[in-house]
C-alpha cells in the first residue's frame, strides 16, 4: 500500500504547480530581508514568501534584482510577486494589482549632524538627498525632487546611503522609520551622525504587487494572505519582522540558515 501511494505521489499528477518566483534586492534592509553572498538569508520577504508558495502549492524562488528594474520585470512577468510594494509609488500599476494591505508603515527623512537649515522640507531646498534608485517616494517629496529643489542623489540601499550621509556626502537621507531603527541599533554610532530630529512622510500600507503578466493572480494571493490571517501567521511575521520588529526580534530571525539563494536567470 505504501508503495502504491510511493508510486502515485511520484507522478506528474503530485508536482506542484510551477514556481512562485518573488523579488528582493540590495534596497531591501533588515528585518525584511538579509541579503548575504548574493542569496535571501533571511527577513519578512522571505518567510512571507515560502508560506505563500505553500499555501499555492508552488516552489519558491527568490530573484535578486536592482530596485529599477523591479517594474518591468513585473510587467514582463519575469517574475510574479514583490510583497513590498504601496500603490501609487509603482508608476504603471493600476491599484488591482496589488494585494490586500499588509501592514502600514512610514518612511522619515535623516539630517545630517551638519544640516544648519530648519528641519522642513522647505529647509531642505538645494540640499543633497540620499535616496534609492528606482525608488518612487510619496507625491510631495516626489514633486521637490522632479522640480530639482532637492537635489535627489541616488544609491543601490539604505545601507549606502547611510554611509554617505555619515561621510558628509549627503545632507539627508529618506528611507523608512523601520530601517533606520534597524541600522541605528545595529550600530548605534551611526546616530550620531545625524541629528535626532526627523521628518515624518505620510504613512503607506505595504502589500505584495502582483505582476498582470506572471502565473498568480491577485485574488490567489489575497486568498492566501487571508489564510494566513485567520491561522494567526502573517500577524507573528508582522510583530517579528515588519515595521515593530525588536532589535532582538530581528537577531533571532537572522541567525536562521540561509534557503532558496538567489536565482539570478530570468524565465
């Protein structure tokens, strides 16, 4: 009998449904993910990914890829998810192709320990702005950097950023509150090189960005995330790795052995 379900479980009928290809990058910081030696350690990104490949009967990969060019592999359905992302700061994604919210979160501008003007964005006017490339920031600061008030000056991360900033190759640094939380408690020296004032930017509820040309549809993916609701996962993900995440929380997750590395081969 044993062998009989051996034999069935090894068919073609058994094979899960093909793969559950999912994006991170450089731009995704700690307790999102842990990029280390070119694969996904670690992080919200990917736990959420292997329970939603899961629940869809799906093998999970994990791509690595440059924040700019998340979109139009997206569009070309190179890859099927980016569970990361607020509609209206993905140019050429309507809102139906986003999933339910999955947590609300908010991004803060950094200044520099020698930043002299007042703490506003109109102090800001002509002062170098570290930001992420391919990055698209809530519609005011989007508009001080289209019309050059702010002088944007783009990196692959955060982390970059951060480095520059401590530098002083940059008066500002805008990334969100978890990363700077994050980066300070992993190096709480790295504080001084700012002021303690921040500027708060409106907050934005993070979801997955389902590309309209990839093999999930967004209401496979509510589905699952709903699944995850109501057995009470997504919310211990949240609390452990999302936007209220410990120091210590954070560590804890880190330390896990690295699965599914980066699958670097478009489809």
């Amino acid at each position: 009998m044993l062998l009989g379900m051996a034999v069935v479980c090894g068919s073609p009928a058994c094979a899960r449904q093909g793969n559950l290809i999912m994006a991170y990058g450089d731009f995704n910081e700690p307790p999102y993910a842990w990029v280390k030696d070119g694969g996904l350690a670690g992080g919200f990104l990917h736990e959420l990914g292997l329970a939603l490949a899961e629940i869809l009967d799906r093998d999970p990969q994990f791509r690595h890829l440059p924040r700019n060019r998340l979109g139009p592999e997206l569009v070309s359905g190179n890859i099927d998810l980016y569970c990361l992302a607020s509609a209206g700061q993905e140019p050429g994604f309507a809102e139906s192709t986003f999933s339910s919210p999955l947590f609300i979160e908010q991004d803060i501008i950094v200044l520099s320990r020698h930043f002299d003007g007042p703490p506003t964005l109109a102090g800001l006017a002509g002062k170098r702005v570290g930001s992420v490339l391919g990055a698209v920031y809530p519609p005011m600061l989007e508009s001080l950097f289209n019309s050059s008030s702010l002088i944007r000056e783009d990196a692959r991360s955060d982390t970059a950023n951060l480095r520059k900033l401590a530098g002083g190759r940059l008066d500002a640094v805008v990334l969100s509150a978890t990363a700077w939380r994050q980066a300070t408690q992993a190096n709480p020296a790295l504080a001084e090189t700012a002021q303690t004032e921040t500027l708060g930017l409106p907050p934005v509820s993070r979801a997955c960005l389902v590309s309209p040309a990839g093999t999930v549809t967004v209401a496979a993916v509510n589905s699952a995330l709903q699944t995850l609701r109501d057995n009470g996962t997504l919310a211990a993900m949240v609390q452990r790795l999302g936007p209220d995440a410990t120091a210590a929380q954070a560590d804890q997750a880190a330390e896990g052995p690295g699965i599914n590395p980066a699958n670097r081969q478009y489809r």
